[in-house]
C-alpha cells in the first residue's frame, strides 16, 4: 500500500506546486477579507488589491491553474465596487448567507407544502404578506392574543395593497388569453369617458 502511495506522489509531484500557490492565494485572499485585525475599508481594499497585482504578475507560476487564477481576478473585479461595504458601516454582514438561507428555507417548506417544483404563482402577489408570516412564526408562536393587537390601519392598506397586485395579475392574464377581446373592451370603456352621455 505504501509503494503504492509513494509512486502516487512521485508520479505527481510537478503538479503540487502550482496547486500550493494559488490555493496559498485564494488563502490569504480569505484572511484579508477576514479582516481580523479590525482595518479600514481602504486598508482592506489596498491590501487585497495588492494581492490581486501579485497574482497578476505570477499568474503563470500557477500552471494550468493559471486560467482559474484570472477567473478569480475578473469575479474579484466584478464584485469590486460593493466588495468592501462591510468594512465601512458598522453591523452590515459580509455576505448575504443568512438571507440566501431565509429564502430557501421558505422555499422549501412551499415546496413540501405543495407539491410543486417551482414557486406558486400567488406568491408574486401574496409574497411579501406570506414571507414575513413564515418568517415570524418560524421564530415563535402567536396567540389569537397577539393577532389582536394588530394595527388595523396597517393591516387594511396592506390588504388594499395585494388586492391591486390581484388585480394586476388578473388583468394581465386576462390579457395574455384573448388579447383582442380585452384591447376592444377597454376601448370601449374609453370611448364611453370621452363621449358625453
């Protein structure tokens, strides 16, 4: 088993190095944005635009690698103007994970609810009504209590809102189906607001 694992090594040994030193990139690419030591949004955006020219100009010591290293430097690029947010104002997370997380949790509580493989049509209209609720009562249980001491106010122009969203989507598959009938009957209706009675 040993010369066996030995050959492997051997045999494969040109290859290391140019693993070593991007996975060494992609390393300290990750402790800079780390930012342990607590810098400045600029000091972590030179120290990581340094790492970016250093990795520019040894790109080719990295082997085939090589190719992987500029895809790393064109998405590091891409991400650059909202890339160091975080480091500036204080409380905003690095990453969107825990709302990545949120939505795909919901997801699949719709899916397993439904059946369905795709999002159900009603949650374009209903969405920001039945997210929040999934969300509130995944932290905690609410008493018909509760519920009572809603804000009415709130709650009414929050129905009122969905309600047009409804009708919307109504409209527009109303639309989508007989499109020569609904283009006839609004102009119908416009002709009868223009004309007087």
């Amino acid at each position: 088993m040993q010369s066996v694992l030995r050959r492997g090594l051997s045999d494969t040994a040109s290859l290391w190095p140019p693993i070593s030193r991007a996975f060494g990139w992609v390393h300290r690419a990750a402790h800079i944005l780390n930012n342990d030591a607590g810098g400045s949004s600029t000091q972590v955006r030179q120290q990581f635009s340094g790492l970016l020219g250093a990795m520019s100009r040894w790109r080719a010591y990295a082997g085939d690698l090589a190719c992987a290293v500029t895809h790393f430097m064109t998405v590091s690029q891409s991400y650059w103007p909202g890339l160091f947010h975080c480091y500036a104002i204080a409380d905003l997370p690095r990453t969107n994970n825990d709302l990545e997380h949120l939505f795909g949790s919901f997801r699949y509580q719709e899916r397993r609810a439904s059946g369905r493989k795709v999002a159900a049509p009603s949650l374009v209209v209903r969405g920001p009504a039945r997210l929040i609720a999934a969300v509130a009562t995944g932290q905690r249980t609410f008493s018909a209590a509760d519920l009572a001491q809603c804000d009415v106010q709130g709650w009414r122009a929050l129905r009122e809102s969905l309600d047009k969203r409804q009708q919307s989507r109504v409209s527009q598959r109303r639309f989508r189906r007989d499109s020569a009938g609904y283009l006839e009957s609004l102009e119908a209706r416009l002709v009868k607001l223009i004309l007087p009675p």
